[in-house]
C-alpha cells in the first residue's frame, strides 16, 4: 500500500469553516466600506470643484385657490359613515360625524 500525503486526509473542523466564513464576510465588508468612502471623496471633491450656476430668484408663491364647493356632500359623508362603521364593526346609525376636512 502507498503511503499517501498526510494533508489529502485531513479535512476542516467545522469550527475552521465558520471562522473562515466569517473572516470572510467582515473582510469584503470592510473592503466594501473602503471603496464607498473613496468614492464619495471623488464625488464629493468633483461636486464642489464645479461651478456654481448663479441662482435663479424665487418664483412667487402662487395665489391661494379657494377649494371648489363639494357638489354631492351628502354622499360623501354616507361614503365616509359607512368606511368607518365597517372599519368599527358597528351600524351608521352609531356614528355621529361633525365635521369634514381635506388633509
């Protein structure tokens, strides 16, 4: 019978895997965060070297338009009533709504 190298019959503990995975993971990691710092330096340096595009002065603020009058309001609120009364698990009549409000 040949004798055969020693290092072909030996295989990693698990507990060499885990920490081969894990050094790994932590060293792709850090080489990942390395690479996004430095790129933000170019990025960053390449934004502030170019020239600034003077400012335009600020459009004026636009009239307040009055909200257009709701032309079917009963059936808004019946709408309103009845979302909050399946949302409760209760009847319409149990829901009293005193005022309306756009958001």
């Amino acid at each position: 019978m040949p004798l055969m190298p020693l290092a072909a019959n030996v295989e990693p503990s698990f507990l060499q895997v885990v920490a081969m995975g894990l050094v790994t993971v932590f060293v792709v990691l850090i080489c990942l965060i390395v690479i996004i710092k430095i790129m933000g330096a170019i990025i960053g340096s390449a934004t502030h070297s170019a020239p600034a595009a003077p400012a335009a002065p600020p459009a004026p603020a636009p009239a307040a338009v009055p909200a257009a009058p709701q032309p079917n309001k009963q059936q808004l609120v019946a709408a309103i009533s009845a979302a909050i009364a399946e949302d409760m698990g209760s009847g319409v009549e149990h829901i009293r709504i005193h005022s309306i409000r756009k958001i």
